[in-house]
C-alpha cells in the first residue's frame, strides 16, 4: 500500500468507522506506523523493559497494547482520541479537508500518542528504571568512553576513549548474550557503578581485542537488566528503606523528593557555598549524588553506601578526597535531605 493509498484508508476510516473493512484496513495502517516508530526508538536506542512482554516480538506485542489505547472508546462515541484530536485542530468534515493536512496530522496523533503510552507502560513496570538509566548514561558521558555512529542508521556505538586509535569499523559489535555475561561478570566485582562501567569494558578488551565495541543501546539494556535483576542479591545489607503509614502514588512521590531536593540546595547547599566550603559546580555535582539517594530510598529496595553516589558524580581526582575534604559536607548534605523529606511524607 502506498502514500495515496494510505491516504485514501484514512479518509474512508474517518467517515465510516462503523464499516468493518475501513477499519480493518485503517487498523493495519496504525499498526504499521507505530511498530515503525517503536522499532526506530529502539534503534535510538530507548530501553524497553525485558520483562514487559514475554513473545519472540515483544515490540509487537507493546503496539497492539497502545493501539487498544488509541481505539478505546468512551459512553456515547467510538475511537474518541481520533475524532477530539482532529476536533482540536478544528477538522470535524474529512472530505472537504486537504487530504495532506488529515494525514500529516494523523501521523502526528500516532507519534505523539506512542511516546505517552510507552511512558505509562515502563512506569508500570518498574518506577527504576528510568532513574537507573539516566544515572548510567551519566557515568557514560565522561571521557573515559567514546560514543560515535559508523553507519547510516544512526546507531550508536561505544567504546574506551583510549582505544580511538584500534577502532575498525568493518568489526562487528560484541552480541548481546555475550555482553550480558561480561555485564553480570562485572557487577560482582565491582564497588560501584563508575567502576563497573570501566571493568566491563576492561573485559571486553581483554576477551575481544583493544578493537573491539558494543551498541550504546546494548550495554545500557544489559547493565539495567543485571542491575534490576541482581541488586537485592548483592547488596543485601541496604543501608536505609524510608516508610510511611501513608501509600502514595509515584507521582507523589516524585513532588516531594523535588520539593527536598529545591529545599536542599537553598538551604544546606547554599550555606556550603557561602562559607567557602564548595564552589557552585561541585554543589551542583552533589545535589545530583542527593537525587540519586533519595531516588533509591523512595523507589528501590533500600539505598547503596554513602561513598558510592559520591564518586558516581564527582571526577576521579576528587574520589581520594572524600574523607578529608567532603565526608562532612557530604553526609550532612544527605542526613538533612532525608531529615526533611520524611517530615514532609
């Protein structure tokens, strides 16, 4: 089926839902639009659970779930998201509308529609996830890695910035089976994730070559699967759970970790800076190592030992600094942070 063809569908949809031949042909053109657009974010390199769909196609299966979200319907009126968004745009009779500006829009709806949908679907499986990897991506960015695109496609690929120089790009990327051993190897002998991100690719320098690479996309998929799947085995002496008689939604409880975090770096942080103690990016650097701990206490399991979300934002010429020059203003920064989130739960 071509543009035109599409185009066509979409109209004959819109004006006669009810016709089980429209909307059979209509359904096919949606379903094709978002597994493309899901297939080009996981090329991008957005993580999508394991864990969330157990079939051979799992993307598959998330679009046809969104789909049924896209077609619901409400008391009085059938496909109501189709027919309020073309009403917002102020289109209420299909066929004397330009048919571009139906299908451009049309296109819109479904992109737009799919990224809220994939939004609730991960925070339905795991509040930790998009934490986990923004604080992976974090420790990535620095320049012990290089990060660079070797094909048409976009795709990403990483490897040691020391290594520049054996880059071949006619190698292949180290498969993922492969990287999820080396990933899992890693975890266990590591103290942190700054370390583990550098020991996995201390390991596969060691198995594969000083050439060797893996899919940016890859490593963060394998390092959050070990992560989410191994961390209460590991660590089973967590330092610290907050509770509460009250059960809120993660929402809520987002608002209040923000509210911490604001009332931290004017209050405690501030100070710190005032008197000389901290400059303003190292305090910046240290509100994040708070976001992170807090984000720990009110969504996983428990909380890591203090040291390690220090050194996950500092530079590694400040980690032999810790215990003379940071561990008061450090753990007094954290102590105050929790002292005030629980009065405010």
């Amino acid at each position: 089926m071509d543009i035109s063809d599409n185009k066509i569908s979409l109209i004959e949809f819109l004006n006669d839902p009810s016709n089980k031949r429209n909307f059979i042909i209509f359904y096919k053109l949606c379903y094709a639009h978002v597994y493309g657009f899901l297939t080009y974010q996981k090329r991008k390199g957005y993580y999508y659970p394991d864990n969330m769909y157990t079939s051979n196609d799992g993307l598959s299966d998330m679009a046809v779930d969104i789909l049924g979200a896209l077609f619901r319907n409400d008391k009085s009126r059938k496909f109501n998201v189709i027919y309020d968004y073309y009403k917002s745009h102020n289109i209420t009779e299909y066929s004397s509308t330009n048919v571009n500006e139906i299908y451009d829009l049309f296109k819109q709806l479904v992109n737009s529609f799919t990224r809220q949908e994939l939004s609730k679907l991960k925070k339905a499986v795991d509040p930790q996830i998009d934490n986990l990897k923004r604080r992976i991506k974090s420790i990535l960015k620095s320049s012990d890695y290089a990060v660079y695109s070797a094909n048409p496609s976009g795709e990403k690929y990483i490897r040691l910035s020391s290594q520049e120089h054996d880059k071949n790009d006619s190698n292949s990327p180290i498969e993922f089976d492969s990287l999820l051993d080396i990933a899992r190897e890693a975890y266990y002998s590591s103290k942190n994730r700054v370390e583990w991100c550098f020991n996995i690719f201390e390991t596969i320098t060691d198995e594969y070559g000083p050439a060797s690479f893996v899919k940016f996309h890859e490593l963060i998929k394998a390092m959050i699967q070990v992560n989410v799947t191994d961390l209460e085995l590991y660590y089973n002496d967590k330092t610290n759970k907050i509770t509460t008689d009250i059960t809120y939604s993660d929402s809520t409880l987002n608002e209040k970790k923000n509210l911490t975090l604001k009332w931290v770096k004017e209050d405690t942080l501030s100070s710190f800076v005032i008197n000389g103690r901290l400059d303003d990016d190292l305090a910046e650097r240290i509100l994040q190592a708070v976001d992170n701990y807090l984000s720990d206490l009110l969504f996983s399991s428990g909380t890591d030992a203090l040291p390690l979300y220090f050194r996950e934002v500092m530079p590694d010429s400040e980690h032999k600094c810790y215990l003379d020059k940071y561990k008061y203003i450090f753990e007094t920064t954290i102590r105050n942070a929790e002292d005030y989130l629980k009065k405010i739960i």
